[in-house]
C-alpha cells in the first residue's frame, strides 16, 4: 500500500505564488481603473479630431475652442479630476493630433503613500492622403 505525504507544509516556493498573485490581484485592483480610463479618454478624443480638423481648415478659432471645452467636459465624466487637465489640439504638415493631459492619484492604504501617474493620451489622423 502506497503511503500519502502528511499536508500541512509550506514551502518557499508556494509562498512565492500566493504572494505574486496577491501582489497581481492588487495591481489590478488599485491601476486597472486608470488604464481604463485612460483607454475611454482615447476613445473620446478620437470621435473629436475630426471635427476640430473640420474647424482648423475653415479657421474657426471660436468653435475650437468650444470643442475643447466639451471634450474636457466629456473627460471629466469620465472620472477624471484632475484640476490640470488640458486637452491640445495640433495641426501639423501630414497630421492633425489631439491630446489631453491629466494626473492620477492612486492612494495606497497600508503605505500611507500616493502614487502619481502623468497621463497624456493622444489620438492622431494622418491627413496626406487624399481622395
């Protein structure tokens, strides 16, 4: 009859694991929400950069501007609280660009630390092309 080891030990080796994965789970956790806010903000300026190109070759200074200010609104919805966030808008020879650039704070509990994070998104369209 063959003879089962006794349970009831830990090794380094699973002790590494159950610490590499607390370790993953909370990356995930306190970091996932910023990167997918910053994959929404993405999403934003790029249904934007068409209209501001539209604006930038008829010369319409006043209605950029006005752009601007609805993307930043729609970012901030988007649960950016950033007090800095800017959002460029850049017409180059073969590109038209647009960028916002905020900061996140995450808060770690246990560390009483704070973690900040510079975003800057952009979304461009190459603009050489022509039909």
């Amino acid at each position: 009859m063959a003879r089962m080891k006794q349970p009831g030990r830990v090794n380094l080796v699973s002790l590494a694991v159950v610490l590499l994965l607390g370790a993953a789970a909370y990356g995930a956790v306190k970091f996932g929400p910023v990167y997918w806010r910053r994959f929404k903000v993405k999403s934003v300026l790029s249904e934007s950069i068409n209209r501001y190109y539209r604006l930038a070759r008829r010369n319409q200074a006043d209605e950029v501007d006005a752009l601007r200010a609805e993307i930043i609104g729609r970012i901030r919805k988007l649960g950016v609280e950033d007090a800095g966030l800017q959002v460029e808008f850049e017409k180059l020879a073969d590109e038209v660009r647009a960028t916002a650039t905020y900061r996140e704070v995450i808060r770690h509990p246990f560390v009483k630390r704070d973690t900040t994070l510079h975003l800057r998104p952009y979304y461009s369209i190459d603009t050489s092309y022509r039909f």
